[in-house]
C-alpha cells in the first residue's frame, strides 16, 4: 500500500501528451518483430506515463500498459480514449501479484528493477519475442538515479538475468574512458526468446 500512494501522489495531475519513450525502443525500432498479422501483442511494465506504450500503439502493435498506480492508470485510460490508441491499461501490483498468462511478442521495461520478476518476464514472451528491458546500474559517475542500490544492477548482472535469452544488443558503458560522453549510469538490452527456449 505504501508503494501504490506513493505513486499514486507522484502522479496527480500526470501529462501524458509529452511522456518519454525509452532511448532503447527509439534508437532500435527497426529490431521490433516483423509480423504476418495486422498486429502484434506488447507490454509496457510498469508503465508510468506510458510513454513506450504510446510508441508502440503507433507502430502497429496491441499494448497492455500496466502500472501499480490506480491515479495513474485512470488518467492513461482517458488519454488513450480521446487519442484513439490500442492500449489496454491496467492497475496491477506485479511484485505482489506477478504477471498474468498472457503472451507477449515485445516487452518493454523501463527504469523498474525486481529481480525475482525476471522468469515471469522470460514466460511472458513468445516465441521469437524481445525483450527491451533499460534501468540504472550501479556504475555510476554521478547521483541521477535511485539512491537505493537494491534499485541498480551490478556490472554484467543484466546479462546474467537475461541468461538463455539471444542478446541483440547489450551496452553498458559504466566508468570507462571519457565519461563525458557516452552513456552512463544505465544499462540496456535487446533480448531475443529463442523458439528452442520456448520448447
């Protein structure tokens, strides 16, 4: 409950017309699932202001966009209605109650680490679906970010999570070299569910 009003107050009031979208899904779109049905199913993870959500509704995919916030999902869905949007929003605590059965060819996580959650993600996806999972890591050169390190990964340990998953693209830049430029941080990856893997 402490976690669901905290966001619930962080989000009165939430804009969703300028909601960022991950530089992970913007900068790999092309690697999205090339489809034979009209569209494909996504999920957007703790969704937020549903950002990557709105990204994927326009580029033909069927979104699930949950959050633990019921202020926040009450004013994504009446976003999503006055902009015609395919998203499907939903109240959920899934550090409590996980995921459900559903089947995803994408899922998108943004800046939320449960670590425990990882199978369930895996579960999630089709044969043949990615997974866009971008958050802070623990090789940071300045304060942005959670300050609580249960919220930032250890070096490689994405890799680790996604163990079993074909890696498409993996980058995690840390405290190497010029650290004025690049990205710093944060650690992503594009993670591919094998159909061997779904066997």
């Amino acid at each position: 409950m402490e976690r669901k009003n905290k966001w619930d107050s962080a989000y009165q009031g939430a804009d969703f017309s300028d909601a960022p979208i991950s530089s992970l899904l913007k900068d790999n779109v092309y690697l999205l699932p090339q489809l034979s049905g009209p569209k494909g199913m996504a999920l957007d993870l703790a969704c937020g202001r549903a950002g990557n959500a709105q990204f994927l509704a326009k580029n033909k995919f069927s979104v699930d966009a949950i959050d633990i916030s019921s202020v926040l999902i009450q004013g994504l869905e009446k976003y999503v209605v006055s902009q015609n949007l395919d998203i499907n929003c939903q109240i959920r605590d899934i550090e409590n109650d996980g995921l459900s059965d559903k089947k995803y060819d994408v899922i998108v996580v943004s800046y939320f680490l449960n670590r425990d959650l990882f199978p369930q993600i895996v579960n999630a996806l089709k044969p043949n679906g990615l997974l866009y999972y971008q958050t802070w890591s623990k090789l940071q050169i300045d304060r942005k970010g959670p300050r609580n390190p249960e919220f930032r990964l250890d070096k490689g340990e994405l890799l680790h999570l996604c163990e079993g998953l074909q890696i498409i693209y993996f980058r995690e830049n840390g405290v190497e070299g010029n650290t004025s430029q690049g990205l710093r941080n944060e650690t992503m990856i594009i993670a591919k569910k094998t159909s061997k893997q779904s066997q």
